[in-house]
C-alpha cells in the first residue's frame, strides 16, 4: 500500500468520526495494541490488513493510530521486530544454544510443529507470509532480509562445523541452510493451510533425516 492509499484510506475514515472520539482514550495501552496488530498482520498478511481494521481492533480512531505508531508501513515494521522476539524466536535461540548446526537443525524441526500451531493465536509464521500478495518493495524488503540473515547464521554454523569435521567436506553450506529454512517455511505455510501439529512433526522428522 502507497503512501497515497494510506492517507485516502484515513481521509475516508475519519468521515463521520466525531470530535469526542478523535483522542487516543486515556486507558490505551500501546504495548496490548502493538499485540494486537501483531495479530492481524499474522492472521492476514500486511496488504490485506486494512487502517480500518487495525483501528477496530485496536479500539483507536485513525488520527490516534498515527500519533501512536505512525503509518501502516511503520506499524508492521514494528509489529514484525516484536514478533521475532515474543514470537519467532525459537531459531534465533536454536542458533545460540545449540553446540551444532545439526543439532539446531534437529530442534527447529522438532520445535517448529508446535510453534506454528499454537492455541489462540494465528497458524503459520509472519516472517513468511506477511508479506503475501503485497507489491509493497519496502515491506517486501524487511521479510526478505529477515528470513535471509537467518539463512546466513545458519550457513555460517553449517561452515563452522566443516572446518571442524563435524560435516563432511564437500557439504554446501549455503544450500544446506536454504533447504532447512525452506522446510519451515513448509511447515509454516501448511499449518496455515490447516496441517495438524500432528502431520507437521512427521513432516519435520522426514526433513530432518535429509540431513547428512
């Protein structure tokens, strides 16, 4: 979404918006609301999120929405860095707890099933597929980036275990972590598309002794 729609779509909204509910109300709590966008851009991906249904949900006229996070743009930019720390940082713990690549590889599998199916909040990933059907470059950009500084860590670890005949040497590094990536990213997308967690784990299990 442009610039340009982001602000006819507030214009349109404040049509008819009185002046009693113009003001940020004095109980709002902009953590819960960060939360609560976190939610709608996971459940629906950014393009499809409108201004006007974050500001349903967050219970705040468009004119509040903006002096407390900025624009739609902004607001997911933030939305997506709480969501890898509340939500998606599993890999990033996986990554520093974990003596081997391998053994980092072994966990996501095991650890991701539970992750993308948990009670009450939304299937799937929104690192992966938040930015589905947008044309949004600068959104497209930031979950590119993410999932592709993941891969890198990974890769890195994978070469660190070479050097230290951990792996053979004639493993691709680089095409080791983009596979192992990918496979979450399956795993996401099909816990989105109704998977059980069930299903999910033996999914992970197969993937998982694809490694060598």
């Amino acid at each position: 979404m442009t610039c340009t729609t982001i602000n006819t779509e507030r214009s349109i909204y404040n049509e008819g918006v009185t002046e009693a509910t113009r003001g940020r109300p004095r109980s709002f709590d902009r953590d819960a609301g960060l939360d609560k966008a976190i939610r709608l851009f996971w459940r629906h991906g950014y393009e499809a999120t409108s201004m006007r249904d974050l500001t349903t949900a967050l219970g705040i006229s468009a004119p509040s929405l903006y002096r407390a996070y900025g624009d739609k743009r902004t607001l997911f930019a933030e939305a997506v860095a709480a969501y890898d720390r509340v939500y998606g940082g599993f890999i990033d713990r996986a990554l520093a707890e974990e003596p081997t690549a391998r053994d980092v590889a072994f966990r996501l599998f095991a650890e991701a099933p539970a992750r993308y199916t948990q009670r009450d909040l939304p299937s799937g990933c929104l690192v992966v597929s938040g930015d589905a059907g947008t044309h949004d470059p600068e959104v497209g950009r930031l979950l590119s980036g993410l999932r592709n500084a993941k891969v890198d860590r990974l890769a890195a670890r994978i070469r660190a275990d070479i050097r230290a005949g951990t792996l053979d040497g004639d493993v691709d590094a680089r095409a080791l972590a983009r596979f192992t990536m990918g496979a979450l990213t399956g795993l996401a997308e099909a816990a989105r598309d109704g998977a059980g967690r069930a299903e999910l784990r033996r999914v992970g299990e197969v993937a998982a002794r694809a490694w060598p």
